[in-house]
C-alpha cells in the first residue's frame, strides 16, 4: 500500500534564520533539518509538517505531534539544541531511555557539543516520539 507523500510547508523566514548561522553551524542545523523531514516521511500518519518559526527558532510541527524547535545561540557557541516541550513527557522519557547517549537541558532539550557526533538512530526515536507525541504520550516511555 502506497503512503502519501509528506507535504511540507515552509515559512520563508525560516530559510532566513538558518542562512544566519555561522558557517559551521549551518551545517549542523541543516543535518537536524534533514533529520527531522526523513523522520515524518517515515511515518505513516505523518503527511503534513509545517516548518515555522517558534520564538525565532526552527519549528516543526504535525497534526499528532508535539513542537520540536533547534537553534544554535551565541550565548553558547559551543553547542546547539532540539528543543520538546518542557510540560510533556518527552525529555523525560529520553533521559530514562537514553541516560548515557545524550547531554540534556532540563526537561525541554538534547544538546549537542559541536565536536560530537549526533547518535542519529537514538535521536531519530525522539524525533519519532515527538512527531507522535499525541499518540504515543499514553504508553511508557512513549514507546520508546
């Protein structure tokens, strides 16, 4: 069975915003980027994400899902975010499933030092998880 493609809504800005980063950083945001679009098109129940900015930062956001942010700040040039909800159980699911995989900012973000390597599989689940949050939020650890 054939699965619709993801339409994908754009706000322009956006592309504005990334375009900003430093050189290096516009690398790393756009491999997030990319990260999440292949993970809604995975998804069967995902055929639309919407692009936008949320507090001037990438937003992404689906039907079923919980907003999931990213930026980069200058206040903290050494590393960059993806960014859940701090109310949902997002963060806190990720801690229990991935204690050692990733560095956490309280209860709303994972964050990358620019020298690591992203653990793409890991980070492909949460992203999952959130895109799906409102279908997954009742099983433990979101299903994880």
């Amino acid at each position: 069975m054939p699965t619709t493609p993801l339409q994908i809504t754009t706000n322009p800005a956006v592309n504005e915003v990334f375009e900003k980063y430093p050189e290096a950083i516009q690398e790393k945001m756009d491999a997030l980027r990319a990260l999440v679009i292949e993970v809604a098109s995975e998804l069967e129940e995902v055929t639309k994400l919407e692009e936008t900015l949320k507090w001037g930062e990438p937003s992404y956001l689906t039907k079923h899902g919980s907003t999931i942010r990213m930026d980069w700040k200058e206040k903290s040039p050494d590393q960059y975010a993806m960014y859940f909800k701090c109310t949902s159980l997002l963060v806190p699911s990720f801690r229990t499933v991935y204690p050692e995989v990733f560095q956490y900012e309280g209860n709303r973000a994972i964050v990358f030092g620019l020298e690591e390597e992203v653990p793409r599989e890991e980070l492909k689940q949460c992203i999952k998880a959130g895109l799906r949050y409102h279908k997954v939020k009742h099983l433990p650890l979101l299903g994880l």
